[in-house]
C-alpha cells in the first residue's frame, strides 16, 4: 500500500471511529428514534460505506490497547485521545473485540448495533447479549475480545489494593528515614509510582476509590499517596505521557515532605493552631523545598521536586504562603498537585479537623475558590474526573435505598455507580452495585439521586467497603 493511500484510508479510519464514538454518547442520552441519534446513524452509515469501497469489508478491531482498520493500526492525535480512550473503555467492558462491516450498510444495521451494544452494558454476559441481538443482521457481525495471553486471570480488586498499601508502606518508610537523615534511594519510589501509572491507566476508578482510605493515624502518609495518585489521575487526563505522570506522581508524593521538620506536638495537637503554630507549619514549603534539594545531586527533578514542594501552597493567585517578593506563573505541576491535596485535606479528618467534608461538599468549597486559590482550569478536569458525586459520597437514592458512589460515569456525571449499603426496607447489606444510567422498559430511570447523606450521620466506614 502506497503512503498516501495509507494516510488517507487512516483519516477515514480516524472519521470511523470519531462518528462511533459520538453516536454512542448520543445513544446513551436519546433513545434511537430521536433525530440526533438519527443523524448519527446517518453519517456513520456513510463512512462505513465509503470505506467498503475501498476495502470491501470493513473491521474494525481493538488489540491490547489500539484499534486496528483491518489489519492497518489506526493512528491519532491527541485532540482525539478522549474519543480513542471511550471506545477502549467501552469494548472492553462489554468483551468487545471487533466488529465487521460489509458493504451496503444500511440505517437499521446500524440502529440494531447501537441498541444492542448500549443495552449490554447492564448484562452479566454483555458479548453474548450483543452476539444474540445482532444474529439477525447479515451484513453487521461481532467478535469476542481476545485474551493476550491465557493466565490465571488476576483480581483487578486485590492488585489495585497491593500497590496502594505497598506505596503508604513505602511513604512512611522513607519519610522517616528522611527525618533520621538516614541515606535514601529513589528508585523503589520510581518503581512504585510506575506501577500505580499502569493501574491508572487500566483501573483508574478503583484507584480512585482508594483514596477515601484516610486512617487518622496514618494521615501523613495516607495523604501523600492520595495526593499521588489524584495528581496522576489528573494528568492523564490532560494527556500527559508516562514519563509525565510518574514525575508527576513522584513530585506528589513528596510534597509535604518538609512537614518532618514540624514538631509532633504541633502536627498532631488535636485543637486548633494559634498564630504561633501557624508561623512553623507555614514553613514547612520551604522546608520541604531544601529537603529535596539535598536528598539526591542537583538534576532536573531535583530541581523541579523543590519547585513543586515551595509552590504547592501559594495558590493559583499566589495570596498563599511562603511569602513571595515577586509575581510569577506556578509550575503546572504545582497548580495539579494543589487542586489533589486540598481536595484530600478538605475530606479528610486531620488532627486539626476532626470532622471532614462530605466528597460533593468539598468539591462546592473548591469551586468557591476557582481563579483565586485553585487554577479554573484544571479544576474543571478534575471535577469531571471525579464527578458531580465522588467516590466516597453517601446518597439516598429514590427507591429508599441508601449507598455510596462507588464510580463514575464520565457521560453521566449525575448518573453514577452506587453501591447500596441499606436496602429499601432498612436493612444493611453487604453491597450490590448499580448503574444509575440503566433504564426501565418504558424508558425511565430505574434509581435516581435524591440527596446526599453525611457518613457520620449513619456511623459508617465507606473504606471497609472499599477494602
């Protein structure tokens, strides 16, 4: 195949995908007989054909974590990463790992696929409920999703649970050998980060549900890997690169390390601080910014480690603290890991604030402070990260039931998962989850959010569930 002819069958592949993914988002919002969905078929049917008559048949294949056209790899550019990372998402939740189109595609085709393939997603079997509906249809066939290697297959669950608990170990660890001046190694850190860069990728919301673990006595270390990964999760949501995010996560990890020079009786005084107290934990910016500076030679993330630690509290319109003599732009890096570390601070209970605020309070109190103290911008990102509801918050749900959200839904953020912890007739139960987007026969929500409870309200520990 000639370079031009591969470049301009990549573009149509590139449209393929683009279309799909829309008309899907638009499917899950208007059933199929409202005129956007319509319009969506409409477009995809065109490029569907218009590819048929280059190749005929048409297969579009997800393997490990690319679409192939065919067998030609389909490459994109970063504006279409959200797209590309949906329709990952979404094959392989449903085991979805291909589906064939021959030519002369028609409207009812193309109808019959999406409707298969959104009511799939409340199935226990979703290939096999999309296979069956589709059995009908001649000239639309799917494929399973291939395993890459047979194996015994691994709880996403206990492995999630590992490395969050291996990276509090390891934060606790060197931070204490930091505070002895004993001499540390960055590398198992790095490895760490690493590994919880790959869960991020694959199981970013069961990472994300980690970080409403907040053991008081622990709260320093717990803190820092929350603030880790929340950063990291964030970033990749900016499209930033592995390298990026495990510098990003790294930096994260130590930004309060300059807290090792506050004394104890300060950092764990249970009331509140008076102005003297408050002059020592204001240095610790500073404190944390030498620190790293001396932890290792002089490099680039040395440097940009210390730069992270002295901004994290400055504040987007730099009114925080240290002092400075002059304005300056923050780091990006800053600006990320100060939106993660109040979200954590703010919804955790730490010796100085006993009671936290709910996930959806705290989120309200951020916004208050969108522009002055946190970047707008990556708010925005992290919000629609972690949804209108966080992970972590109790709601009351309109069948009486009572959970806690247990994921999110990036198309829905009102809609999320929820598992429920008391049912409708007031007894505790060990957790079914729910999807809040699944549907009735007459096309109506099924449950629906109607208020969020406080947790201390009910005495319960969302992280017993979550662990």
């Amino acid at each position: 195949m000639k370079k031009d002819q591969e470049k301009e069958i990549n573009q149509k592949a590139r449209d393929l995908l683009n279309q799909l993914s829309a008309l899907l988002r638009t499917s899950h919002v208007h059933d199929t007989a409202n005129e956007a969905v319509i319009s969506g078929i409409d477009r995809l049917v065109s490029v569907v054909n218009e590819l048929a008559d280059d190749q005929q048949t048409v297969g579009l294949k997800l393997r490990g974590e690319y679409f192939y056209l065919n067998d030609l790899r389909i490459r994109y550019s970063l504006e279409h990463l959200i797209n590309f990372d949906f329709l990952t998402r979404e094959f392989k939740k449903r085991e979805l790992g291909g589906v064939i189109f021959i030519s002369n595609v028609n409207h009812n085709d193309i109808r019959t696929f999406i409707a298969a393939f959104i009511s799939s997603s409340f199935s226990q079997k979703p290939f096999d409920s999309i296979e069956k509906k589709m059995s009908e249809v001649q000239s639309v066939t799917v494929e399973k999703l291939m395993k890459i290697a047979e194996s015994e297959p691994l709880d996403p669950k206990k492995m999630v649970r590992k490395t969050y608990f291996n990276a509090v170990s390891y934060a606790s660890g060197i931070m204490r050998k930091i505070h002895t001046g004993e001499k540390v190694s960055l590398k198992t850190s790095k490895r760490i980060v690493a590994s919880v860069v790959d869960q991020i990728v694959e199981e970013e919301q069961l990472l994300l549900g980690m970080t409403v673990i907040k053991e008081y006595d622990e709260y320093t270390y717990h803190h820092s890997v929350n603030v880790s990964i929340l950063s990291m999760a964030l970033g990749q949501r900016l499209g930033m690169n592995r390298k990026m995010l495990t510098d990003l996560g790294m930096m994260a990890l130590f930004h309060d390390i300059g807290k090792i020079n506050v004394p104890n009786e300060i950092l764990n005084k249970p009331a509140s601080f008076d102005e003297d107290e408050w002059k020592i934990i204001r240095k610790h910016p500073f404190w944390g910014a030498k620190a790293l500076l001396k932890l290792r030679k002089i490099d680039e993330f040395s440097i940009k480690s210390a730069i992270v630690a002295f901004e994290h509290h400055l504040n987007y319109d730099l009114s925080g603290y240290p002092k400075i003599r002059r304005r300056f732009e923050l780091d990006l890096f800053s600006r990320i890991i100060s939106v993660a570390d109040w979200y954590d601070a703010i919804t955790s209970a730490r010796v100085y604030t006993r009671t936290p605020l709910p996930p959806d309070r705290a989120l309200y109190v951020m916004l208050e402070n969108s522009g002055t103290r946190l970047d707008p911008l990556i708010l925005k990102f992290f919000i629609n990260m972690v949804g209108v509801f966080p992970i972590g918050t109790i709601v009351m749900l309109n069948t009486n039931e009572l959970g806690f959200v247990s994921g999110t839904n990036q198309l829905f953020l009102k809609r999320p998962k929820v598992t429920i912890i008391i049912d409708r007739e007031g007894y505790r139960v060990t957790g079914t989850t729910v999807d809040l987007t699944e549907k009735d026969e007459q096309n109506e929500y099924i449950r629906t959010i109607i208020k969020t409870v406080n947790s201390a309200k009910y005495k319960m520990t969302i992280a017993r569930y979550l662990q």
